[in-house]
C-alpha cells in the first residue's frame, strides 16, 4: 500500500455471455481472494448522486458531504478504494468497478494505461470552471494528459521528504542519510516500490550524478542501477525494515526505532504529538510529489451521468472542499478558491491556517520535485527487481 | 454400519444431509481452485491488463527467477518452525488441560487458550513491536537489570520476531485437536496401566502419546497451514522487505501479473493438499475419528 496515509459478478445476467464476459464474472468471484472485497451493485440512487471512489485520504466525512452537497448540489457516496493503483486497476480492467463508481481518486500515473484502454474518459474542462484556478504546476503535472485530453484532475497534491529526530540525527539535508553506514540498522524506507526506488533515484541522480533522466519513470538500465544500490545497503544490514502504513510509520519514530526513514509529513506532526523532536527534512536533492487524480469511470458516462460527474468535481475545486480536507487531513487542493472560500465563511474555517498550509505546500514545490508514478512504463520489471531486493 | 446405513441414518437421507456442504465445497473450493489451477497457464493480456486464452509455462517459469521459489521454501520454513514450535508447546499443555484437570479447569484453561482469538490478527502482532523493539518491554527489562548494555536489536524485525508472533497467534490450533482427543481416550486404559504399575511418564509415553499422536500431526499441519498463508507476522515484524507467499502474491496483483498470481497459488495449495495428503498416508490421521484405547 502506498498511501494509505490514515491510518459483479452479479450484474444483469445476459442471454450470451461472450468467453472474456464468462471470464471476467467468474472471476470476479474466485479472484475475491487475492484482489480484496468486490463489492455489489447499489440499489437505485437519486439522480445528483455521484459514487467517488476514492483513497480514504479524500474522504471528509458524512458531515462534509453533507454541506458538499447542499452548496454543490450533488450527493456523493464514498468507498475507499484502498489507494493501492494494483487492485484499483485490477477492479477497473477485469472487475466491475465501472459498473459501480463514477469517479475515481488514485495516486497519479495510471493515468496513461488506464485512458488507453478505455477504462476512464477524459475530463470536459469547459465543465469545469474552477479547473482554471488551479495552480498552474498542478495543471502541468505530465501525466495528467494521454494525447492531448485531460484525464485526470489534481485534487490533492503534496511533496515527501524523510523525517529525522532531530537528537539522533542532527541536521538533515540530503537522502543520502538513509543509505549512510554510520545509521546502519536505524534507517528504514516505505515497503513499497513506487516511492522507494523513486526516492533512491532522486538521490544517486542529485548526489552522486548517476545519469537518470526521470526518477519517476526509470528505464530498465537505470532501474537496474537503483536497485543494485539499494539491494547493497540491504545487504550491508542499512535499513531497520520497510513500512507499510501510517501506523507503522508512526511507531516507528515514536519508539524510536528508526532515526531517519523515508516518510509522509504528517508522521512527524503525530510523532510532535506525542513528544517525539523529529522534523521533515528540507533534501537538497528535492522532494517526491504525487497527487491524487480525479478520474471520470468510462462507466460513468455509459451511464450518463457524465455531467453529474464533472459539476461534482467542479465541486471539489470550489473552496470548501479543500477546506475541510485541510482541516481534517492537512492535505491541499491545490487552487486558491481555498482561501477564498474561508475568508467568505470565516465562522467555520481558520482562513490563517488555509493560508499557511497552502504557502506551505507551495515552498515545497517551489524547489526541486519530481513527481511520483505509479504506473512507469516498466512497472512490471519494477516489482521483479523488488522481489529481488526482499530475498537479498 | 452397513452399506445402506450411515449413522444410523439411511444412505439416501446421509446424502441430503451432506448435500449442502458439498455444493458449498464445491462451488466455492474446488471450482475456484480449478480456475485458478487453469488460468496460472494463461497469458497475461498487456492490451487488456486482463488474461487471455494463449496456453504458456511462462508463469511456472517466473516462479523459479527472481527469488521467488526461494520464497516458497522460506515461507515454509518458518511455518514449519513455526508449527513445530507450537506443537512443542501444544502438548504438555494440552496434557495439563486433558489429562490433570477437571472439566471445570479444563473448559476454563481452553477457553484462556483461545483468548488470542479474541482481538484482531493485526492488533496482536503489532502489540509484539512495543514489546520487542529498541524501547520495548523486554530490552528495557534486560538493560535494567544488566544483563544488556544496549538494546538487543535482534529481538525484532527479524526471523525470531516473526515465529514468535506466529507462534503467540496459532498456538490453539495445535492445542485444540490434541485436547478433543483427550477427551476420547478411554479412561480405563490409564487406569489399567496406574493399576499395573506403570508411572505417569512410563503411561505417558507408551499409551497416551500413542493415541494423541494424530492431535499432534492434526495440529501440527493446521498451524502450518495457516502460517503458510499468513502475511501480518511477516510484514510487521521481520526485517526489511521480509516476503512470504502471501506478500508476494500481492506484490504481483499490483502489477496486474494476474497468471503469476494464480501460479504461485496453484504451487502453494497442491503442495498443502500433498502435505495433508502424505500426512494421512504416513500417520493416518484418520484416527482422529477412530474411537481411542478401547
């Protein structure tokens, strides 16, 4: 799992199931097993209701849907997808989740695949009147766009670093202390391919001019460079283990069993929390940025509810949804309807705080970033060089 | 029993009886694992992220590179360890529960076996970091009383954590099978050998470890088998990038590698089903359902 930061087959029986159908429902509800809990179609739903599948993070709770709905006009039922992009492309290219959902919240860089076999549409931006507030490096992300059309719109962006206690390891700045022999066994990294590897190609690209062009997307030579690396640090005994979770990740720094990892930014304010002087790291090599993508389900439109899907995510750029996400998850829309929005309801949000977390995630990205990819282009090759390095 | 008769009931009225239980079993066990069996000799379908119809060996192949067979054999190494740890432990406790307790003690000692059960998998193996780690329970004990100058990092993220949280976990599916046979051995017997002279390790060792031996084995393959197919133990509190079956398997669903998926599968239950079915030819654990000592 990647960020899970917080902690049918019974659709309309057809007369002639054609062989991949026959295939698909079947194993739909053999494969339950291995691709998590399938789901079952809703019952009928009213017509401004959206279903938003979605990594938990972009959840604001029944209460904010509620006002979401009241100010936008549109229901939405949320399901957390897990944020693992695996299972959610498994479910959207042989499950049924367009026969289920909308739209969907991912992790981006499956943008790309996804578009390509017809399994999202892209977005109508003239639908989308608050597309143009948002930040014009949010707009620019390279993955959004599969041959020239938007398919996917940033609905939450930030940037990672490593966190450090500050009393173990002093001043931080580079990636390099993670693979430093002198915190040998005190280290550790996310159990989790797409943000290790991408945080290991920054540094040997930055630090020690290992030539690679992407560190979001590595071809097969350089992909082999990185792992070689981390295979060796593995090896010489460098890292504590590899997380999985936020929960995980937290007890890790509090117990102190690691002194510098890898790590989400709001581990080090729950860590702050409980006691524990541990800081993010500013690295000289720059940071990971992701986003999370709000992608229309080819389902939706087959359904026509493509309009309802765009005034809902027209919606999530409108200000109060970023807000409320803001408020609850310290994670940013990227668009300053933010602020707009809290200043006209002043009552209900701290417009400082909008402020400051927006100022926040833009001196991140005001430095050196290099964008997560969940799907590159050599993703398969990917997890075989990650089983390597687990049996190393 | 006759040919007509089972249990007493007639063998047509038996037959319903079962029925439901074997449509379930086969619906929803030996279909899926057919499919299963099948589809790990597809191929994976880049156009479709899905699976086609094209027969290939290539999925058994990429089972042996990588690292991954060697995954397999670890993984069954620490559920053998694992399982055999317990059953070390699940005797004498079973003993004490079914042959030294009364039935109040015994149903109150069985019921505290089965507390771990109680609360979820996770909770418990993650209970295991805050007392194993650099600041846990155990290393502050040995630093305060000396016997440690400085945490003993060993204690987790390593082999010794995970079979100890699998051990902790399961160690009642090796018990139970051992105390139901127990509680079916014929009291007569070991009153016969007391009434011949025979000590409680002399009477132990000839007479009650014979006919508890199939609980053994019973259990013995049940902790195997589910310490086979577990991940928590293995992600949370063995070093770094630790894999099992279990981990793999979903580290190929997230590429979408659904026939490697469905090979490592097909590799794991034919050799739990030859495991079981070796265990039954060798120690014939039929005689969990025979009646004992009579």
């Amino acid at each position: 799992m990647t960020r899970n930061r917080w902690n049918n087959p019974f659709q309309g029986i057809q007369s002639q199931l054609s062989r991949r159908q026959l295939i698909e429902n079947t194993a739909l509800g053999v494969g339950a097993l291995a691709v998590g809990s399938l789901g079952l179609p809703r019952a009928a739903r009213a017509a401004n209701e959206v279903n938003f599948w979605a990594t938990g993070t972009l959840d604001i709770g029944d209460d904010g849907w509620e006002i979401f709905m009241n100010e936008s006009g549109v229901k939405v039922d949320f399901t957390d997808n897990g944020n693992d992009p695996g299972p959610v492309i498994a479910k959207l290219a042989a499950g049924n989740a367009n026969d289920i959902y909308d739209v969907g919240g991912l992790q981006g860089g499956s943008e790309k695949e996804l578009a390509k076999r017809g399994l999202i549409s892209p977005w109508d931006l003239s639908q989308i009147p608050n597309y143009t507030s948002l930040w014009q490096w949010a707009k620019d992300i390279p993955y959004l766009t599969y041959e020239g059309k938007v398919y996917g719109i940033p609905t939450v962006i930030n940037a990672d670093s490593i966190i450090a206690l500050r009393e173990k390891a002093g001043n931080v700045d580079s990636y390099g202390v993670v693979f430093d022999p002198k915190l040998k066994g005190k280290t550790a990294m996310e159990d989790a391919w797409i943000n290790s590897v991408t945080f290991t190609a920054i540094y040997l690209k930055n630090a020690e001019n290992t030539k690679i062009a992407e560190p979001g997307n590595l071809t097969a030579d350089e992909l082999g460079l990185v792992m070689e690396f981390l295979i060796k640090h593995k090896k010489d005994g460098q890292f504590r283990t590899f997380w999985n979770g936020w929960e995980q990740g937290l007890q890790l720094v509090v117990n102190r069993e690691v002194w510098v990892m890898t790590g989400w930014e709001p581990i080090v304010y729950a860590a702050r929390d409980r006691g524990v002087d541990c800081y993010y790291a500013v690295p000289q090599e720059g940071y990971e940025a992701w986003g999370n993508n709000a992608i229309l389900l080819k389902g939706a439109v087959n359904r026509g509810l493509s309009k309802m899907a765009h005034q809902f995510v027209n919606a999530l750029l409108a200000g109060f949804y970023g807000c409320k996400l803001g408020t609850r998850r310290g994670y940013l829309v990227p668009t300053d309807n933010n602020v707009a929005y809290a200043t006209a309801h002043s009552a209900a949000f701290d417009r400082a705080k909008v402020k400051e977390l927006g100022e926040h995630v833009k001196a991140k990205f005001s430095s050196k970033v290099y964008w997560q990819n969940t799907r590159p282009d050599n993703f398969q090759l990917y997890e075989q060089w990650w089983q390597r390095l687990r049996n190393a | 029993m006759t040919d007509d008769k089972v249990a007493g009931l007639p063998a047509a009225n038996a037959f319903f009886l079962a029925l439901p239980s074997l449509v379930v079993f086969v619906l929803m066990g030996f279909t899926p694992l057919v499919l299963i069996a099948t589809w790990s000799f597809w191929s994976f379908d880049p156009d479709t992220y899905w699976i086609k119809p094209v027969w290939s060996l290539t999925s058994y192949v990429a089972l042996l590179q990588d690292g991954r067979a060697s995954v397999l054999l670890r993984t069954a190494g620490l559920a053998g360890l694992t399982a055999a740890a317990s059953t070390l432990l699940a005797v004498p406790a079973a003993t004490v529960v079914g042959l030294l307790s009364g039935r109040r003690r015994a149903a109150l000692l069985v019921a505290l076996f089965t507390i771990p059960f109680f609360t979820s998998g996770l909770v418990r193996a993650f209970a295991w970091r805050l007392v194993l780690g650099r600041e846990g329970i155990i290393n502050n004990v040995l630093i305060s009383l000396g016997v440690a100058d400085t945490p003993v990092e060993w204690l987790l993220f390593s082999d010794f954590a995970v079979v100890l949280g699998m051990v902790a976990a399961y160690l009642p599916f090796a018990i139970i099978p051992i105390v139901l046979l127990f509680a079916r051995i014929d009291q007569s017997v070991i009153r016969a050998s007391q009434d011949l002279g025979a000590g409680f390790w002399m009477m132990f060792s000839t007479i009650v470890l014979p006919l508890i031996m199939p609980g053994i084995i019973a259990g013995f393959l049940f902790v195997f088998v589910v310490a086979v197919g577990t991940s928590m133990e293995i992600q949370l509190l063995g070093g770094a990038g630790a894999s099992s079956t279990s981990i793999m398997i979903n580290d190929v669903m997230r590429v979408v590698n659904f026939p490697l998926a469905f090979a490592i599968a097909t590799v794991v239950v034919i050799s739990l089903i030859a495991l079981v079915i070796i265990a039954n030819g060798m120690l014939k654990l039929s005689r969990l359902f025979e009646e004992l000592g009579t």
